[in-house]
C-alpha cells in the first residue's frame, strides 16, 4: 500500500475539489486525480536510472546525475545549482509567436461560440 504525506494528499485533494467544482462526481475526480498521480510515479520511475545487482558496493569516482523530479514535490527540490535559466532556452522566433497568435485566436472564437 502506498502511504502519502500529508502534504501530497492535501494536493491531490485539492486538485479532486477543482474537478468537482468543473462539474464531476467526487468519486470520478478523486479516481481521476490517483490515476494521473501514480502515472507521474511510473514516469518518474522509469526514467530514474536503474543500478545493476551486484554483491558488491558501486565505487563512485564521478557524482552521478540525478532523475528527474517528481511533479509537486518541492521537498525533492534540486540544488541551487540545477536551477532553471532562461538562457538555457530556446530563442522565441517571429514564426513561433505567429503560430501561437494565431491558435490563441482560435481557442478565443470557439469560446466565444459557446
């Protein structure tokens, strides 16, 4: 059995209590909700490197680079030194913000036809 702190849980809570506000049942919002968390998890697994058995303790010379990080668990934040830069990102180009006016505008003619 998968025992939550009382951190997450609250989380998860809270994002069942928007989905009921959206409309659904409480029973479908909070099986929603768990599905989507334990997908995260098997994500969050799957790309954690796996450490071969061996009988004997790896011997460490380089330190190893860390999986990535759970979704909403800022009790897993990285170091300082892994922390976002917008350097690091891709230049926005004049077709990009074209492309993305363009589907705002849509999105903003089917809402406003409803």
């Amino acid at each position: 059995m998968l025992e939550l702190d009382e951190d997450t849980k609250a989380k998860l809570l809270a994002e069942a209590n928007l989905l009921v506000r959206m409309g659904k049942p409480l029973s479908e919002a909070k099986r929603i909700v768990w599905e989507d968390y334990l997908e995260e998890l098997a994500a969050y697994a799957a790309a954690a490197p796996q450490a071969p058995e061996t009988d004997e303790p790896a011997v460490q010379d380089e330190p190893e680079e860390h999986p990535p990080l759970p979704p909403g668990r800022p009790d897993l934040a990285p170091p300082s030194r892994w922390f976002w830069d917008a350097k690091d990102e891709p230049k926005l180009t004049p077709e990009w913000l074209e492309r993305n006016r363009q589907q705002l505008a849509k999105v903003k003619r089917i809402l406003r036809s409803k």
